[in-house]
C-alpha cells in the first residue's frame, strides 16, 4: 500500500517545517497521483535534498522546472532507521509489483551513486 496521507504541496517552506524523525516519503504529481520517488530517512532532510540548492531558494525544481504547487508530498514516521529502510523497500516491491518497475526516479537513483534531483 502507498502512503494513505493526503499530499502536502512541494514547497521549501512546508517541507523544512516537517520534522526531521526518521521515516519515509513519497514525491509525486498531486493531479494525478503518480508516485516519483519514495525515500527513506530523515523526513525534513530527505525532502530537502531532492532539491538541487539543497533547499536554499524559496521553489522546488521539479524535472527542470520551477512550477510550485502541482508537485506534493507525504509521509510516514518510524520509529528507527531500520524499519523505515523496511517500509521503503515494501513500498518499492508493492509498487514494482503493481507497475512492473520502481518509480521513475528511483530507477535512477538504482543506476547512479549521486544524489537525484526531482
């Protein structure tokens, strides 16, 4: 199952106020629902760094552009680093299971050592 949250706007704003617990997160299109990425970790910290200022400017860049707003987010706390590392990979198989493959930009980070950009 995905994260059953209703998804919170993509701004640095409201992702510096989310509390950095560990945990995990999706990113994806509010519109319609698709999933871009799910992470795992400090929530506050992992929304940031899919930034490419590291959340410096007031927007998200979000595949190349600056559009705030139609991108969101939502999350689930844990209680430690390990069982959000085991939250994140059910996510993962539920999602390759229902898709046929891992979202979009986990599939990247699959293949590349550095950090993704959403």
């Amino acid at each position: 199952m995905s994260i059953h949250k209703k998804w919170s706007n993509y701004t640095i704003k409201n992702a510096s106020s989310e509390p950095d617990s560990y945990g995990v997160y999706e990113i994806g299109d509010i519109e319609t629902g698709a999933i871009l990425f799910i992470g795992e970790g400090h929530i506050r910290s992992g929304l940031l760094a899919h930034t490419p200022d590291g959340g410096r400017k007031k927007h998200i860049s979000i595949i190349g552009t600056s559009i705030v707003g139609l991108y969101g987010y939502r999350f689930e706390l844990s209680n430690t680093k390990e069982k959000a590392k085991q939250r994140q990979k059910e996510l993962l198989n539920e999602f390759k299971k229902t898709y046929g493959s891992a979202p979009r930009f986990n599939q990247r980070q699959e293949k590349s050592s550095t950090p993704i950009f959403i």
